[in-house]
C-alpha cells in the first residue's frame, strides 16, 4: 500500500517550544511500524496568517510521509530558512535557529533520522556538536591553505 495508511490509534508526542517570544507545539505520530506518520503544528492564533503557515507546512510534511518520501528530503528545504520569529529557543537541543521552519526540521531531524541521516544535513545535537569543533577547524583551515596555496601558485605563474 503505497499510501501508508495510519492506524486508528496511534503513538506520538508533543514537544512545546519557545522561539523568541513565540510558543510552538509540534505533534508527531507514529505508524504501526515505529516510523514517522504524521506532523502537527501549533502556533499562533486560529486562523492567523503564521498558524495558518505553519499548518500548511506540517500537512505537506504529512502528506510526503504518508506518500514514503524519505524525511530527510522533506526537511531538507526547511534547514536554514530565515524568518521571523528566530534566534534562541527554549529546547537544549536546538538553542538557536533561523525560522520557525528550521527548528522543526531541526527537531524532526533530531528525533526520526539516524545520525548517519542527520549528519548529512549538517543537523547535530548540542553534544554532538560539542565533539566535533576540532574535526571541523582542522579540516577547514587545511581546506582553506590548500585553496589559498592554489591561488598563490596560479597568480605567481601567470606574471
């Protein structure tokens, strides 16, 4: 069945959020089989333009999942959106973000993708970001001198 039909009765949780001075509730439920079945979300007044918005969103994601589109190219788009509201959040995981579009995907990252997955969209939890800075600065900078070198050499053999 091509379309995943979700069981009358079925687990999920609600995580609440604050991002900025705004309160978030993404609600996510689960098919028979553990995997993600369906996204809600919370924001704002009924009927406002920004609950509205963010609804629109979760039945898109919604309707994805129920199609098997993999989460991670359902999230992908919504990684790094700016908008209002932004910057710190009340969740440990995810003390900063770009939108309310980019905490969600963020959060659905976090808690449905393998870190193989998640680590392929540059989505880390606070610890896990922790341990890698070291990985990071040496392979940047060494990018970085690499690329650097290459431009001293092209420019110095061309006068």
């Amino acid at each position: 069945m091509a379309s995943g039909v979700l069981p009358r009765r079925r687990s999920g949780y609600t995580t609440a959020v604050t991002i900025g001075a705004e309160r978030f509730y993404l609600t996510t439920n689960q098919r028979g089989d553990g995997s993600l079945g369906e996204v809600f979300i919370h924001w704002g007044k009924y009927g406002s333009s920004s609950a509205g918005l963010v609804s629109t969103y979760a039945i898109a994601l919604s309707i994805g999942l129920r199609h098997r589109v993999p989460l991670a190219e359902l999230i992908r788009p919504g990684l790094g959106q700016v908008f209002m509201p932004n910057g710190r959040t009340d969740d440990p995981d995810i003390p900063r973000v770009w939108s309310a579009v980019d905490y969600i995907a963020r959060r659905l990252a976090l808690d449905w993708l393998p870190y193989p997955e998640r680590a392929a969209l540059g989505v880390y939890a606070l610890t896990e970001r922790a341990s890698r800075p070291a990985v990071i600065t040496s392979s940047t900078s060494r990018s970085v001198s690499v690329k650097s070198n290459r431009r001293a050499a092209s420019s110095g053999s061309a006068s």
